[in-house]
C-alpha cells in the first residue's frame, strides 16, 4: 500500500443526514385508497375525485381567516408596503404562481407581491437538496427584503417547514404582519403568526403527496386571497376586469367587450372611447359612463386615485 492510504476499515464513515418524520395529517395514510394499486383506471381517478370533493368545503371553514389575511394585505399596500409569500415545494410554486398571474390580470405593481421560493428560482423545475429544511436561510431572506408594515404569509402543507418558519420569525420582528396557511389545522406554529389559515383537507389519496388535496386547497385560498385584494383596491368594476393588460388581439377584444358589458353602448362606440381614452380602459369607462369627455374623465381619475366608482362618485357630485 502507498504511504498515506487508507485501510478500507479505517476510512471515515458516511455522515448521516437529519432524518424527521412529520406527524402532519397530509402523511397519514387514507384508508380509502388502501388499495390504490390493485384499482382500475376509473377507480383510482373516483377515489380522486370524491377526496377532491372535500377540499371546497374546507376551504370555507377558514373564510374568516382569510378575511382577516384580506385586510391585512389592503392596510399593507395602501400604506405603500409589500405582501410577500415564502414557501416550499409545492407550497411554495403556488405561491410564484399567484404572484405571477397578479400584473397581467389586474396590473397590478409587480412590486406588490414578491414570492420567495425556497432554493431559489431552480427549485420551480427541480426539489432543491435541503433547502425547505434551512431556518436561517428563510430568516436571512426575509431580514433582507422584508419592512416593517408589510404582509408575510407562509405557505406549508405541513405547517413546520423550517425555511418557512424561519422567514415569518424575521418577519414579525422586523414589524410585518404574518399568516400562515397549511393543511394542518393543529400545526403549533398557529401560535407564533397573527392570523393562520389551517385548512382541513386530510390525509392525501397518495400518503404524503400534497400536491393533491393540500395543494388544490392552496391554490383556491391564494386565488380567493389575491383576487379580494385586488377588487378592495378596486381594481374591479362590478365584476369585470378594468386593469387588465392588453398584451393580445383576444384582451384587446375583452376591453371592448368590457365597455359594452358595463355601458350597455355599442361596440362602435365602445372602440370609439377607447381609442380617444388612448387604450385606458379605465379612462374610457369613466368616460362613457359619466358621459363626461376623456379629459373630465383622466382628471377625475387622477383625484380618486384611479379608482372608477370615486370617480364617478366625484363627477356626479
């Protein structure tokens, strides 16, 4: 042997890494897919199904929750703060997701929402080694980005992501407002956020797999959250769509159809409008529904905040 090898029983042994087993409800096993197996094609897609008709109605046990999280975010953003989303996984994509989605359908500031994935952008595409299990990652992230008055809601199915927790920690001691939104209504970490969404949605049909039950419950609380927001902001009229960006023929069609729906004018006059609003939808339905001129109608904006029904209120009064 060369001087300075290593006998085979002398070598260093293999670092073990941390192991924990989580007690969350998502890991139990479902006993109505004890079988899922042995099913046929049909069967495995009912046993779907039928678990996925429980995730609604737990959803709207936590609306008041959800509520409280609604009026947070508001006070946030009108003081000028942030809402940011630290999450994990599956959590976690969801939550770049809704980010996402927000400037394109309201237009909204793309500073308003920020999501933070743990791993980094990667970890869209791909599991991160560990990254979900480092605390001090999730601090030091949100020490870094996050004001006091901001909105920092975390999102975990199992409700004890370290990453997660570690960010709403720094969060709350930098002065933000925190929520935690999981699928474990007994998670012991409800103690440490203002407001926790613990949705109820049980054991998965696949043990452990919670981009099913747990993650279809996510996606509807972020979609029911987001979208409140941005009508308390209003960024709605009535139930249309006024901040929309028209970035295609089939948006630049909406906005007609916009125009037509909430004015009850022709689309001549609806195209009309808003080529004299300069492609503002706003500035043309202010217009056509005061029957003010696109002037009158920019400047009413302009002292209501572009908000549509202050500006109308201001032009009827």
């Amino acid at each position: 042997m060369t001087a300075g090898a290593v006998e085979p029983d002398e070598a260093a042994a293999p670092v073990a890494r941390p192991t924990i087993r989580v007690g969350a409800p998502t890991e139990r096993r479902n006993p109505h897919s004890a079988d899922l197996d042995l099913m046929s094609t049909r069967d495995v897609l009912s046993v779907i199904n039928e678990a996925d008709r429980r995730v609604p109605a737990a959803v709207a046990a936590v609306l008041d929750e959800i509520v409280e999280s609604v009026d947070l975010a508001v006070t946030a953003l009108r003081g000028g703060r942030r809402v940011h989303y630290f999450g994990a996984g599956t959590s976690g994509r969801l939550g770049v997701l809704d980010a996402a989605e927000l400037a394109p359908t309201f237009n909204s500031p793309r500073h308003w929402f920020c999501a933070h994935l743990a791993g980094g952008p990667d970890a869209m595409w791909r599991a991160v080694e560990d990254a979900e299990d480092d605390e001090s990652r999730g601090a030091a992230e949100a020490a870094d980005c996050v004001d006091a008055g901001d909105l920092v809601m975390g999102l975990t199915a199992s409700g004890r992501t370290p990453y997660v927790l570690g960010a709403l920690a720094a969060s709350r001691a930098k002065g933000a407002s925190t929520v935690l939104l999981c699928a474990n209504p007994e998670a012991p970490a409800a103690r440490a956020v203002e407001v926790f969404i613990g949705v109820d949605t049980g054991p998965e049909v696949v043990a452990g797999s919670t981009r099913m039950k747990a993650g279809t419950a996510q996606k509807l609380v972020l979609n029911s959250f987001s979208t409140a927001v941005m009508v308390r902001l209003g960024r709605v009229y009535s139930n249309l769509m006024i901040d929309m960006v028209a970035t295609n023929a089939k948006l630049r069609g909406r906005m007609i159809s916009i125009l037509v729906e909430a004015t009850g004018c022709s689309e001549e006059i609806a195209r009309r409008a808003l080529a004299e609003a300069d492609g503002d939808l706003k500035t043309a339905l202010v217009s056509l529904v005061s029957g003010v001129a696109t002037a009158a109608a920019r400047a009413a904006l302009a002292r209501s905040a572009d908000q549509v029904r202050g500006a109308l209120a201001l032009l009827a009064s």
